[in-house]
C-alpha cells in the first residue's frame, strides 16, 4: 500500500530507474528479512555506504521496529536487549519525535490522550482544530 502512494504521489521513492532499483532492493529486502533483527544487521553493519539514505524503509520498518525498539509493541524490548543497540534506539527515538510521524500517529487513533486523538482527517488544519480534546 506504501508502494503504491509513494508511486501515486511521485514521492519518497527515486524516479531514476537506478536509484528506484536501489530502494525497492532495501524496502524488500526489510520485508523479506524475519525475525527480529533478521538480515538488517548484516546489512546495516557491512553493506550499506554511510552516505545512502533510505527514507521509505525508515517509514516502512518504524511502525513495527521502531515500537519494538522503544518499548510500545509486544513489551519485548527488554526481552530482546534492544537496548544494547545504542543506535537503532536512537533512530526509533529521531524518528518518534518528527513531526509527521507525532501528527501520522495521532490519524484514526481512538485511544490514549484526548489531545493525541484525530478521529477523521480532512485538512491539515484538523490538528489544530479537530481531535478529541477540542470536540469533547
């Protein structure tokens, strides 16, 4: 679904045959790869060059790995020591405090505080004016 509203909207993923390769190589690459840490340790560690960025695998694996990571999924951080990971937790924690990932999370969510609660959204505008504790 990501795939296709990134190819819809012309967005996140490279129109450049090439670099579009490249992308697609590590948005499957992380779908293909299991448990836990699977092939991304491997990966990250000895393959990837410093200068690459992979922003749609941080949007695809954050919701998942990143929770894990911080604690918000499952309560398996401290069983997985994902922890001792100094900089995985750093990212989930970079990318927890965007901005688009704080309003994306508040999108549909009908639990937690009021303030954090966006039940529909129509405008950008409806962030200011719109979730619970302002309807309430």
């Amino acid at each position: 679904m990501l795939l296709y509203l990134a190819d819809k909207f012309k967005a996140l993923v490279p129109a450049d045959p090439r670099q579009r390769a490249e992308c697609l190589n590590s948005v499957f690459w992380q779908v293909g790869s299991a448990p836990f840490v699977g092939g991304g340790f491997g990966h990250f560690y000895t393959a990837a060059p410093v200068s690459m960025k992979y922003p749609i695998a941080d949007i695809m694996i954050w919701p998942w790995y990143g929770q894990l990571v911080l604690n918000n999924l499952y309560d398996a951080a401290e069983f997985l020591d994902a922890a001792m990971y100094l900089h995985v937790v750093r990212w989930a924690r970079q990318m927890a405090e965007r901005d688009a990932v704080v309003r994306g999370r508040m999108v549909n969510r009908a639990w937690g505080p009021l303030e954090g609660q966006l039940h529909e959204r129509h405008d950008a505008g409806d962030f200011d004016t719109m979730t619970q504790d302002k309807l309430g």
